[in-house]
C-alpha cells in the first residue's frame, strides 16, 4: 500500500465529516487508506464515521490518550509506505498527495514534508514554516516582536521567512496538523514522543528527524485548509502550555537555560497585555452567495439564513462575487471541488468569509478566523 492517512479525532463531528471526504477525494485513485483514531469524543463522532464512511478504518480509544500516543496507535496499524499525520479540522484538494509523492520522488533526503496552510479565510498562516524555537526565537514569538517588527530579521525566526509562502524549501519546523514521510521514518525516530507537552510534539518529532541528516521541506505548491480556532483560543493557559512545551523541548534536545523562564514570562505578560487592549472584530455577513447547481438547496438555505442569497452555478463569474464584497459564499462540494474551494479562498482572501457542505450532508461548515471556533448550520 502506497499512503495511509492518520487524523486523531476528539469531538469535531462535522469538521472530521468535511475532513474524511476531502481526503478520500484525494485518494481516490491511489493505494490507500484512511485512518480515524478517535479519543474517546462525547459526541457521535465515531457513529458518523460508521454511517457515512465504512471504508475508513476507525479504532475506537476508551480514553483521551493525547496527541502523541493517539498518532502513534494510528501509524501502528497502518499499512501505507508512507503516513500522512493530519489534523480533522483541515481540507485537502484533490491532487495533494499526487503533488506530494511527485516531490518526495524527486527529493531523496526528503524527511517530513508539510503544505502551505490556509485559515479559514484564505489567509496564510505562518505556522506552516518555522525555524527552530531558541529561548530568543520563541520570546520574539510570544510576546509579538514579530508583528511589531516584521522587517527585522532576528525578531522574525519563528517564522521561517527564508522560504516563500508560495516556495519549496528546507524548514527547521513543521506543523503537526499535516505531515507527510516515510512509514519507516516515522517509526525509526520513534514516532511522537508520549512525554510531550501539548505544542511540543511537532517541535520534537520535526527536529528529531533533521538530526538524522534529512531535510524537513515546507512544500508551497500545495495548500490545505486548516481552521484550527478550536485548538488555539490564546489565553492564559496557551501561554502557560507554550511556555512548559519549550521548557520540554529545551531539556530534551539542548543544555538548561537559566533566562529561558524569564525571557516566556515577559513575553507572556507582553502578549496579554495587547490581547487586553485589543477588541475582536466579529463578522456577520448581509448577503450570501451559494455556489451550487441544486436548486432547492438555493431555497432551503433563505429560510434558514433569513438574508439575501445569490446562487451561481459555478465559480467562472468572479464579477459576480467582485460585486458583492464582504458576503458570505457558501460552496456545495457536490457542485465544486475542494481544490476549486482552496483556490478561490487563496485568490481572494479576506474579502469575503466562507462556508462548505459536505456532498450528501444536512449541514454547512466553517471559520471566520484563526481564533474562531467554527459554525456548523443544518441545511
């Protein structure tokens, strides 16, 4: 078998629902297989994924056993040469793996390679690329100097700005919601390092790897949505988390470092601070635009959103869209494909927000932000 595809799930019912059939639009046509490793979600997760989804092999955890130990149990029972680690709040296109395994074949020191990452709203996140997280690099991270001061190249390392958000290139770190190498690899290194902290596992299993010799590539020819707000509300207790990931990191692979608990405070009292005095700007479009060729879908959806909608049968008249700035499109992937969704969303970024329904599904999906939680909406 060619490709097995691991997404550990905890309590994202819909977002796994639009993950899985994404994926197996993406595998289709190569040997492979899909692989839900669910901790123990309260909701009917793993009931969805019997109904709509008997192909994929779901294991069932008793407990939450954690980001780590949940991947691993997935790529134990995997058949695939290679393993694609990836998160149940993203969206492949179609030819993702096929731009993959292309690259991989023509790159032979390949170790793990990642994608470029959209919110979703289009927008690059920058997470898809970083530099190895230094007590200065990961200061310069928490407290925000990077934003602050985008044109200094020593406070801009823990986004690895060497490499372009549309290039291919060697990347300290990759981000653990996609991550693709070899089968072997992966068990070789150990796989995710149980003892991990939560935001250190892709740290560690990154780094470990570019100790072997090999190169972790950010690979910017392909993109995949991840909408990520569920898992990085940045409060309090993601500074605490941060700082004690680093403090793991640090002991694991390097000597002690004494400033290094004074460097995240201050850092983390910084970031609160702008947080405080920072107001959130919440979004709530006028009009909507169904991209879908079913009619009555059209019709079910004024009655649920009560506002204006405009449906187009397919993405060919951007005019149309250009004319109605700042509404919500809403795509049907029965009508369009999930790499049409991707483009459209790269193309035009934050103009407008952006919803998806499944093919065959009651319901629309999506995130206005990076620090949005998501909407679900029945249909």
């Amino acid at each position: 078998m060619r490709l097995s595809v691991i997404i550990l799930n905890y309590n994202v019912r819909h977002f796994l629902h639009l993950c899985l059939q994404s994926v197996q639009h993406a595998t289709r046509h190569l040997d492979a297989e899909i692989i839900v490793v669910d901790n123990n979600s309260p909701d009917d997760s793993c009931a969805m994924v019997k109904q709509y989804f008997p192909d994929v092999v779901l294991i069932e955890n008793p407990e939450n056993s954690g980001f780590p130990k949940g991947n691993n149990i997935g790529v134990a029972v995997a058949k695939g040469d290679y393993v694609c680690i990836l998160n149940p709040d993203t969206v492949v296109a179609e030819d993702t793996f096929d731009k993959l395994f292309q690259f991989v074949n023509d790159t032979p020191n390949a170790g793990i390679t990642g994608v470029k990452l959209v919110d979703g709203r289009g927008n690059f996140l920058p997470e898809s690329k970083r530099g190895l997280p230094t007590p200065w690099v990961a200061f310069t991270k928490i407290s925000g100097l990077y934003k602050m001061f985008p044109g200094v190249q020593s406070f801009n390392k823990y986004y690895n700005k060497a490499v372009t958000t549309n290039g291919i290139g060697t990347t300290d770190i990759l981000v653990g919601a996609f991550m693709f190498m070899e089968r072997n690899l992966y068990l070789e290194v150990g796989g995710f390092d149980e003892d991990c902290f939560m935001y250190s596992d892709d740290f560690d299993l990154s780094y470990t790897v570019t100790k072997k010799g090999l190169g972790n590539y950010y690979f910017g020819k392909a993109t995949a949505i991840h909408f990520k707000g569920e898992s990085t509300v940045k409060d309090g207790t993601y500074m605490r988390r941060f700082r004690e990931a680093m403090q793991f990191f640090y002991k694991k692979h390097f000597r002690s470092y004494p400033v290094f608990d004074l460097f995240m405070r201050m850092g983390a009292f910084a970031f609160m601070f702008v947080k405080k005095n920072r107001t959130g700007k919440v979004v709530v479009p006028q009009s909507y635009i169904l991209v879908s060729k079913d009619a009555l879908l059209g019709e079910g959806l004024k009655q649920v959103l009560q506002k204006p909608l405009l449906t187009v049968p397919d993405l060919q008249t951007e005019s149309v869209f250009l004319q109605h700035t700042g509404a919500e499109v809403i795509f049907d992937a029965a009508t369009v494909s999930y790499g049409q969704v991707i483009a459209f969303m790269e193309k035009h970024g934050g103009a407008f927000t952006y919803k998806m329904k499944p093919e065959g599904a009651g319901f629309i999906i999506g995130s206005n932000s990076s620090d949005d939680r998501g909407t679900v909406r029945s249909v």
